[in-house]
C-alpha cells in the first residue's frame, strides 16, 4: 500500500498517466477479488467496507425495484448492517418479515419459500453468523430465489477469505465483503452486483464505479484489500483445517473443565475460527475483564455493539435467555493462534470462571442490600 501514499499518489479516476499507474493497481486488485469469489471484475463495486456494502444492497434493491413490491425476507440473527436498513425501510413503506432460527442459528430454507409474496423483491440471508459461527444453507436458498425471481444478498463478511465462496454456487445476485476481516486494510470493502442486477445508485456524485458509488477511490485500501485477497487465496485452505483443529481442541477442553457450559452455534456447519459458549455461572464482562489481565482477547458479543449494555439479540433469538446471553463469551481465532495459547487460555480460564462466580455472587448481595435498604 505504501507506494500509494505517496509516489503513486495519483487520482485513478484521472486521465493523465500518474493517475493511469492508479487505476492500473486498483483495477488489478478488482479482479483479484472477483476471482476470489468467481465473479466477473465489472461485478465488484468499491465500497468503505461491510455496513455500507450492506446498506448498499438492501436500500439500492429496495429503491429500484419498488414498482414491483415492498416485501423484504430476512432473520432476526442478522448483523445490525442488514437490520437497520431494513428498519429504516419499514418507516418508509417496506414490509419486512424477520424468519426464526432454530437453536443452532440455522434458518430453515422452507420458511424463506412460505414466506415469499407476490411483493417480495428481496431476500437477504447471512452467509456465516459473525457470533455464533453457523453457516446458512445459502445455496437452497439461493435456488428458491431464482425460482421466483426474487434477487437474493447474502452478507459474507464473515465467510469471504475464510472459506471457499463462489456466487454461482450459493446463487446469490448480491454479496458483502469487508476486508479488514481477512487482514486486509479497515475502511474498505466491495458489494458483488451479479450483471442484470437492479439497484439504485447508493452515493450520487461523479461517475466513479460506473455510476453506482460516487466519490474518489480509496486507492490505498484498495491495493491492500487486493494483497490480502491474494494472501487468503494462497493459505485460505490450509488455514481452515489448522483452525478448525484448534477450534475442536478448545470446544473440547472447555467441555472437560468447565461444568454448566454450553457451545452455541452449529456443532459443524461452523466457521473454523468462531467459539461462542454460554456459561451459567460467569459474568461475560467481569470474566472479559480478568481474561484482560492475562493478555488474552475475547468478547460477549459483535464488536459492531460491544458499548451496547442489551444482551445479544443473536443469542436471544437461538433461545437464550437475557441472562444466559450476558453469560457468553465469544472466541476468535486468527492466523497467529497457537496450540500453545489455546493450552493457555484452558488453563487461564477456569480459574477466572471461579473467582468471578463469587464477584458475581457479591454483587448480587450488594445489589439485594441496595434494594432493601
């Protein structure tokens, strides 16, 4: 990326040739994406990450396609990218049905079909929960779609990079990739229009990305969105197998050591790098907190709501209630996890669950005196 700081610092959207070296590199980083995906490189559209990505999708379908219906299909599970645009359409006319998951997070595709109307211009589908880790079946999904010739978004941010993707095969018209999720620069990402697709413009302004999204591109980010897409491509498949193994050896170890736990989420159709477990006698936060101390990182919840005191509206739409969903933890692992700090953290943590058991149990006291008195 560097290079485009500063030497190559031109305007790609400029005729004059320090502009052309720009357009040169962000093209050929647009086509090192598509092939990650198998699309075609005038299908991918530049945007400042995932939430616009989404954003994008939702309202740009809604927008161009309203003469046809209102109707939009989407779940309860979805990231707040996907949700808030489509409570900012409700206000505005749209009609949205939230379908149920089951306890595992996974939707079931014969309630998407039950669901379709005559209205229906949108179905927009997670590819992997960015909590619990469950992989939707986005492929019969996707063919229930093209049945009715419904378009169809799913959010991948979680999947693209990590596992294989391909757009033909999940049959999806839309899909969201951001790339700090797989490395790459924050502040960048893309939205795959399948050709034919109708949406509105979601930014008005110059003509850059063929009209779709105004603005000048953020070339930086876009080299570097492009190297780490070629980076995953390389180690994506090796990389899945070493943390699918980690993943199963601490699932393992914290079923062993830890009485009163559950893990939420699918038992395989999961992200190789997601652990998400329930745990009746902590305190998500006072536990985070003491992990903190140890130099281990993990959280309660999606990083998009982490100051947001409400339990996780994933986990209470699998079932939990309130209080067992500020009882999880959630458990990323990355490129440069060990077997070492996965021994570290089961051995770390079930101490930290037994001294904040008895916090827990004062503060309740504390908070009983409070109310008496």
């Amino acid at each position: 990326m560097l290079p485009y700081f500063s030497s190559a610092f031109g305007n790609p959207s400029t005729l004059y040739s320090y502009g052309q070296e720009a357009r040169k590199a962000v093209e050929e980083a647009r086509s090192k994406i598509a092939s990650l995906i198998n699309a075609q490189s005038e299908e991918i559209v530049f945007t400042s990450g995932g939430t616009e990505a989404d954003n994008f999708a939702i309202k740009g379908v809604a927008y161009a396609n309203e003469h046809k219906g209102n109707h939009i299909i989407t779940t309860p599970i979805e990231h707040h990218a996907v949700i808030e645009p489509c409570k900012f359409l409700e206000k505005r006319g749209f009609s949205v049905t939230y379908l149920p998951v089951d306890n595992q997070g996974l939707v079931d595709p014969q309630d998407i079909k039950n669901a379709i109307t005559d209205k229906t211009i949108l179905i927009s589908i997670m590819h992997a929960n960015n909590e619990v880790g469950t992989i939707e079946p986005i492929s019969a999904i996707g063919k229930i779609a093209k049945e009715r010739g419904i378009i169809f978004h799913t959010d991948a941010v979680q999947t693209v990079g990590h596992i294989p993707v391909d757009v033909d095969k999940l049959g999806v018209d839309l899909l969201s990739i951001s790339a700090h999720k797989f490395y790459g620069p924050k502040g960048i990402g893309a939205l795959y229009i399948r050709k034919g697709t109708k949406l509105a413009p979601f930014i008005h302004g110059g003509a850059q990305e063929k009209g779709q999204r105004a603005g000048t591109e953020n070339t930086p980010g876009i080299i570097g969105f492009g190297k780490a897409v070629e980076i995953a491509m390389e180690e994506m498949t090796k990389e899945g197998t070493r943390l699918s193994h980690l993943r199963d050896k601490f699932i393992k170890g914290l079923l062993e050591q830890i009485e009163q736990i559950q893990v939420n989420g699918h038992p395989t159709k999961r992200l190789p790098n997601n652990v998400n477990v329930t745990i009746d006698s902590a305190r998500a936060d006072l536990v985070l907190l003491n992990l903190e101390t140890e130099w281990i990182y993990a959280s309660s919840g999606s990083a998009c709501s982490s100051s947001n005191p409400e339990p996780s509206h994933v986990l209470l739409a699998l079932g939990l209630s309130p209080e067992q969903a500020r009882s999880s933890l959630r458990f990323t692992l990355g490129r440069e996890t060990t077997e070492s700090d996965i021994e570290r953290v089961l051995e770390v943590l079930p101490r930290i669950i037994d001294k904040t058991a008895v916090m827990s149990e004062l503060l309740k006291g504390m908070a009983r005196r409070s109310r008496c008195c």
